[in-house]
C-alpha cells in the first residue's frame, strides 16, 4: 500500500480488493494498524468480486477479486441437478471417472480404508459395485487407463494400487507398485504417451520426488524419470509440456518432458500469495487456471500465449473465507472443487473472463477449513459428473445450463478501461468486479435483469437489460467521475483544546481514512458530494460520530473534540490484569504483557512430512476433514505483531508468548490447548449505557477448525457472555467495540476475558490486546460544533452497531417527517432474509433490531448481509457481518 502522510490520506489502490471492515493507516515507527470495524462489503456467495468488508482481506490478497454470493443457508444450487446420492463409508477422499470400452460410466471413490467402485451409467440408479481395501489414509487419489485405474495414497507402504476393470462390475486388484516409493499424494496420466506422473513420491520417510512410470505394460509400470529438484504437489501434463505445482515454495514451474529421463524447466513463476496446489490450462492451452490451496486462496488465471510472460490477468474467489481445491477443465466449462463451498462451475467461452453459472453446496457447516468437496471428476461423455464430500460420500450430478452470458465493459471517458467497478444484477446472485481488462461477464438466467454499476468517486449507473438461454451479449458502460472536494480540520481534546496528533478519521461506507498529524491537524482528500457519517477516534478517548455534509468539488472543513474515556488502560503500566484462568491448558504461548516482537511468514510454510498419522495406520477412520496441516498456511505476511497499538510512545501490550528476536513463526505461539487473559473488575454502576473499547490481533492458520479467539464479559467473574467468536485470521490491529447492556447488566465487577487457543494439530495461534477503555455513551457529547457539518434535516439510516455481530445488530432511521418505510435485512444473493420495518414511520429517530434469525425465525449463517432501508424517495444501503 503506498505510504500515506501524515496529514494526508491514500485512496484504495485501483484493483485491490474492496476492503473489509477498516482502514489501514500506516505511523511512525508503529504497525500498520487499523481503525474501527466497518464491513464494506458487497453482494454474493456463487462468487463474484471480493466484497467483504474486513481489511485482513486486502492485506491477504494484492489484487482485484471476482467474488460470488453466497446463498443465506448452505446446501443451496444453482443451474446444478443432483441425480443420486451415496454414503456408504466413514470417511472419503477423491473420486474419479472411469468409461468402459463399451460405454459404461462408473465413479472410482476414494474412502479413508479403500476405494469404492460406483456404477453411474444410470445416474439416477447408482450402486456400488465393488469395494476395493486399502491402508487405512485420509488422502487416496485415482487416475484412468485404458481398462485400468492406479490409486494413490499417503499410507507409508500403500504404494499404486493397479485395479483391472476390464469386468467393471467385477474389479480386480492385480498389484501394487511400490518400486522406489511406497506413497505418494497425487496422480495424473497422459494416456496418449502412456505415462503416469506420480507426484509427492516417498519411500517410507524420504522424499523421492515426481516419478513418471511408462505405462506400456499397464500392469508392470516402468520408472522412466523424474523431478527431484522441489516438491511437485500435482501437475498437469500438455503434450511435451508440464505444469508442475511446487506448492510448498510458492512456485508455478513450467517443464520440458519431451524426454522423462533428462527433464528440463522451461520457466517459473510466483506471485503474491502463492501457495500452487493444482493447475490446469484452458482447452485451447493459452490460459492456465492455477488453485492456492491455503486460507483464503483464490484461482488466479494467467495468460500464457508466452509462457516466458505469463501475467496474470484474473483473481476469482467463491467466498473470501474458503479454500479452493482444484479445477477440472472440460470443453467450456471449469468444474471446481471449492471445499466447504461445494462444487462450482465456471463457463470459460471467455477463458480470461471465467463466470460462475452454477454450483451445488453439499456442506453445511461453516465455511472455511479442509472440508467438505475434495473431488469434482467432469469427464463422462454422457454429461454426468461426480463430486466427492469428505463427510458425506459420492454425489452425481448433471449441469442444467440455464443462463446467457452477459459481457459488460466499464470504462472512464478520459482514462479508458475502469477496474475496480462493481457490476451487480440486483436482487440476484450475480456481482463481479471489474480487474485489470475493465471489463466483467455475468451468467444471467433467461428474462429482464437491472444492472447497477459502481465505483466510488464516479455517478452509478443503472442499466436494464434482457438476457436469452444461451445468449451472448455485451454492453459498454461509461462511469462519469464526480467532482471531488477535501474536507480538513483538527482533532482536540476537551480538556484544553490541545490539538491530537494520531487520530482516525473515516467517512462511514467509503475507503477513505487518514490520521491526524502532530497538532491535530488532518486532511482528506477525494470525497465526492454527499451526506457521510464520519467519525474521530483515538486511544483512550470516546469515539465520535456525525453527519458530515460535503458539496461536490468543495472543500470545507470539519473540526472535532474528543472527551476522555472514563478508564483506560494503555497497557504499558500492570494495572492488575490476570494473565491465566483456571481451565487453562496451553503449553506455549501463554499471555503476557510485553513490548511485542513481531514475526512473520516469509514465503508459504516449508513442506513438513511426519510420518504416518494414527489414520494412516490402518485402524481408524478420521473425521471428514482434509487434514493437510502444511497446505492449510497463510502465505507470506505478519504473524505476531511488532508493535503495539498505541500511538505515540509506549509499547506494551498483551501478546500471546512474547518471541525472540529472530525466531520463525510457531516458536512460541499458543499450543497444546487455550490461555485466558481477563481484565480487573470494572465499575460500571453509574454508567447508564456503558461501553467497552479495544484494539486486538488475531493469527491462526486453519480456519474453520476449533483455533479461535474469543471474547467473554462477565458481571461477576463466574458466570460470562460470548460477545465475539473470531473464528478467522485478521493479522493487523482492528477495533472492537460493544455495547455492555447487550450482553450482562452492569455491575461494579464486570470483567472480559480473551481466549486464546490453538485446538487443531500443526496449528499457529497468535494474539494480542491494547488500548482497552471504558466509556459511557450517554454521557458522549454530539460535538456538532461546525455549523457546516450539520445539513438540513433529512433522512439518515446509521451504520449497523456492532459491526460484526454475534448476538444482535441494530441501526437507526431518522425521519425529517412521517413516512412510509421498508426496511428489510438481505442475503449477498439478494434474497429478503428478514423484514424489519414495513408501513408508517414517525418523525425522528426509530431503533431496528435484528437478531440474525430469517422470516421463519431460522438463524442464519455466518456471512455478509446487506439491510436495505426505502423510506421518501431515497434508498440506503448497510452492510453487516454476522458471525456464530
């Protein structure tokens, strides 16, 4: 991000990823740190552009998404008809397709103790026809040849199972290979060349390699070479050309296998991020579709006319906090394994511009770690294709393509093509945002649709239009730029007027954020015209909010005062904090108050191979969990924090296992179990609507498992309420705010506490907590002291309190007069979820509350919501994050 001044600010870098939540600042000698929570996130689930709302995200990813919405409630489907159904073992891998000779169609699964021989020629009538054991292994991969199918796995000793299946109703098991490695984790065949690649090789403990094995005996494989020089996790092979995915180093490699004996590499590549579990070219092999496999990993889409430029020109994600398996390429259409965001499938007519047309969702829980869709196996003729959930089995699909393809083009009409422009089919599941070629494409269901197309600082346009089955359209837009203004103004405090320095301005729903520099002084530039609820902040003092009207290309000023917050606690002196609880179990990474030394994570994690785990011994069966701990890394990045939060001098705060200078990640995180820190009791008797302030840090590198950081209130240190439930790495300073009242009535010993755990094997858990304040919003000052911040009385709907919310969420329309309004609570697809208001609203402010439930009184899922209010005319827009 590029260095933002000390009285000035930086828009959002064009093509990054709309920023989830908060706005990084950047100080002297501090962190970069973030200020309070505002999620600005957009509109789906089947996936378009990334527009969820928590700055973590632009922080993990350096450019642009494509993000689809995700339905309200799992297991939803999109233009995706399930034909059967299958669930006969504990535990399951990937799947496969195998076609007889004669036309047969069977699915080959993998399950944690063997493989399962499925007939699927008539789907709907599916059986299992054969049952082949295997060591007990969470991971069991299977490849087709000829009448024969070679299925690896990671059990020490289970080398290449060879099944014959000239009689596909009665499968044999013939041999196992196991000829210079005895377990491997991935497989691919060129049936053309008659050679099977073997990657991820290892005889008992030693890595042995990518082998390629000559398949012109089918039955006695022949080692004919390899690649030794790194890890190849998966490949995919083009004629003399191969794609190998060095997963562990982050690298694309591009090999020569003209000859297997004496391969040479061609090019390499990485990029930010990079974590290559899979990869696989477009039909016509210009375009190479590459899966990072780690939290939050994207598919990016590379150009490769010239494999020796190779840029990447498209970064796509179903749902920010999901892992993306692999993608499998079949004539037009990119079938991908999207883990616990199912299957997802991708019309590639444009192979630059891939559009999500279809998905089924087997998973139900929650989105993010290794489960759900391992396997999506695309190559039956007849249509049919197969997916493999690791909890629940084999399931067989037929796609339903009932959608036209919308081009739209957005573009400036000075400057030409236009990223970062949001294009939505309103009230649907589709939301792209423009990249690098300013241009998006939609799959559009037969009928009229009502495009809107945005991007701050420019006047949205609405667009109608009419799509056919089938059709091919496009549009061009042109966005006109607005006229800018820079508001300008000082933060002081109350107590003297003395201007402070290392104050967070932001203007609500905008990516626009500064700090102000010494003497108060603050300037920020690039807001357009309009009516902005802008808030100061700072450590220790009482946030403040209010309206602030802007004229376009008029610069105006707006000066704020800010009052002390009632207690506060910098965290650089001991004010009676215990540092443990009974309960407590970590081993490592217990909390302490210290001046923080960060550590980071400088490329993805190095491969790290233990042996055998207890499921591959042969006598358990693991949960329905892709349990691969080194694939389950963040990228590069910070871990634990090297600064403290607090502006100004200082540097203490309370981290989890303070480190040594030099140490990598993971040396003295939490492990073994949680660690507890909790605050001394609080008087909070006199208040009337108390509320608790502070800055925290969160690291963890499986999301979706049982590592969380959670936050706890109590009014008698015995009895305690959930008020936050992190259950996602956000590796910066972000503010958490809430209400006391919503959780516990205020006593004179109210206390949080802060969990910090590390559950899950092979985990790194960091956390960190400062500036922790006490203030009682009752007492908080409007300071409405600028007689330009305040407009004309007009309507005004608040942002969502809190932001995210666990429990309930609420927001205020403020009426001018009596009006009708309609405020309702909507899903990132578009659909009504709950509605809030519907009829005669009175003058001033009315209070809306939603408690996460659906209009059935269901509670809803983890993810982005948007609460539309409609009230004289005017139509606004807030977005929330609910988390469980």
């Amino acid at each position: 991000m590029p260095p933002r001044s000390r009285t000035g600010c930086v828009p959002r870098r064009p093509g990054t990823a709309r920023q989830v939540g908060c706005k990084i600042k950047k100080r002297s000698g501090k962190n970069r740190r973030l200020s309070g929570w505002r999620p600005d996130l957009a509109h789906t689930r089947a996936f378009r552009i990334i527009h969820v709302d928590r700055a973590f995200l632009t922080l993990l990813f350096g450019a642009a998404l494509i993000w689809s919405a995700p339905p309200a409630h799992a297991q939803g489907s999109k233009n995706v008809t399930l034909l059967a159904h299958l669930n006969q073992h504990p535990g399951y891998s990937a799947c496969w397709s195998y076609v007889h000779p004669d036309g047969r169609e069977y699915a080959i699964l993998g399950t944690t103790d063997g493989t399962a021989i499925v007939n699927v020629t008539n789907p709907a009538a599916s059986y299992e026809v054969a049952f082949i054991p295997g060591l007990g292994s969470l991971w069991r991969e299977m490849k087709q040849y000829r009448t024969y199918v070679y299925v690896s796995t990671e059990a020490q000793g289970g080398g290449i199972q060879i099944i014959d299946m000239a009689n596909p109703e009665l499968p044999q098991l013939r041999s196992v290979y196991a000829t210079g490695f005895n377990h491997e984790h991935t497989l691919e065949v060129d049936s053309t060349r008659a050679l099977l690649f073997c990657n991820g090789t290892r005889l008992d403990a030693a890595q042995t390699g990518m082998r390629i094995l000559s398949l012109a005996d089918p039955l006695n494989p022949v080692d004919v070479g390899g690649y030794t020089a790194d890890y190849v996790h998966d490949c995919f092979p083009r004629g003399d050309t191969l794609f190998a995915s060095s997963i562990y180093n982050g690298i694309m490699r591009v090999l020569n296998i003209a000859n297997p004996a004496a391969i040479t590499e061609i090019t390499s590549w990485t990029y930010p991020k990079a974590f290559t579990h899979s990869a696989e070219t477009s039909k016509d092999g210009k375009y190479l579709y590459v899966c990072d496999e780690l939290n939050y990993g994207t598919m990016k889409v590379f150009d490769i006319h010239d494999l020796m430029a190779h840029p990447q020109i498209m970064e796509i994600t179903v749902n920010p906090l999901a892992i993306v398996h692999n993608i499998h390429v079949k004539a037009d259409t990119g079938f991908v394994a999207y883990y616990t965001e199912g299957i997802r499938l991708f019309d590639l007519s444009d192979a630059t511009l891939p559009a999500e047309f279809g998905y089924y969702d087997t998973y139900a829980g929650f989105s993010g770690g290794f489960h759900g869709v391992w396997e999506i196996a695309p190559r039956f003729p007849s249509g049919t294709f197969v997916a493999s959930d690791m909890g629940t089995g084999l399931y067989v699909f037929r796609t339903n393509p009932n959608y036209g393809i919308l081009k739209v083009r957005v573009v400036d009409p000075t400057t030409g093509l236009l990223p970062g422009a949001d294009v939505t089919a309103m009230g649907e599941t589709d939301s792209t945002r423009t990249q690098g070629s300013g241009a998006v494409r939609l799959a559009l269901s037969p009928g009229s649709h009502t495009l809107r197309v945005k991007k701050f600082g420019y006047t949205s346009v609405i667009w109608p239009v009419s799509m056919a089955k089938g059709a091919h359209d496009s549009i061009l837009v042109t966005l006109q730029p607005e006229p800018l203004a820079t508001v300008t103004g000082v933060a002081r405090r109350s107590s003297d007027s003395a201007g402070l320095e290392g104050a967070d301005l932001e203007m609500e729903d905008t990516p626009l954020g500064v700090e102000s520099a010494a003497g108060g002084a603050y300037s920020m530039p690039g807001v357009p015209g309009g009516v902005y609820s802008m808030t100061c902040d700072r450590a220790g003092y009482v946030p403040i909010t209010r309206l602030t009207a802007v004229q376009p290309g008029m610069d105006r000023t707006a000066d704020f005062t800010l009052h002390k917050a009632a207690w506060y606690d910098s965290c650089d002196a001991d004010r009676g904090w215990s540092l443990s609880a009974a309960g407590d179990n970590a081993v490592t990474g217990i909390w302490e108050r210290a001046d923080p030394v960060g550590t980071s994570q400088a490329t993805a994690a190095p491969a790290r191979h233990l042996g055998p785990s207890v499921y591959e011994a042969g006598s358990l069966h693991p949960a329905a969990k892709h349990e691969e701990p080194p694939e389950g890394t963040l990228g590069s990045g910070p871990v634990q924090p090297e600064d403290d939060h607090t502006p100004g001098a200082g540097g203490f705060c309370f981290v989890t296992g303070n480190s040594i200078p030099g140490n990598p990640p993971g040396t003295n995180d939490v492990d073994g179990g949680k660690t507890t820190l909790t605050t001394p009791a609080l008087n909070m008797v006199a208040m009337a609507d108390p509320y608790v302030r502070f800055a925290r840090w969160f690291y963890m590198n499986s999301p979706g498992e049982p590592d969380s950081f959670l936050i706890d209130v109590s009014a008698n240190g015995l009895t305690w309420a959930n008020v936050r439930s992190i259950l996602t790495s956000d590796p910066a300073w972000r503010h958490e705010t809430f209400r006391v009242r919503d959780y516990i009535t205020p006593t004179s010993t109210v206390r949080v506490r802060f969990i910090a755990q590390d559950q899950a094997p092979e985990g790194i858990v960091e956390a960190a907590v400062d500036d922790f304040e006490l203030y009682d919003a009752a007492q908080t000052p409007a300071g409405a002291s600028d007689p330009q911040t305040t407009p004309a009385p007009q309507i005004t709907v608040s942002a969502p309190r809190p932001n995210p919310a666990a429990r309930s969420a609420s927001l205020t329309l403020t009426l001018p007069a009596p009006a009708r309004a309609h405020v309702a609570v909507y899903d990132l697809a578009g659909r009504k979820v709950r509605t809030l208001l519907e009829g005669q609203a009175t003058a001033g402010p009315t209070t809306l509350v939603w408690d996460g439930k659906d209009a059935l009184g269901r509670g809803v899922s983890s993810g982005v919501y948007w609460i539309r209010a409609a009230a004289g005319g005017r139509v606004f827009e807030r977005k929330l994050v609910w988390v469980r």
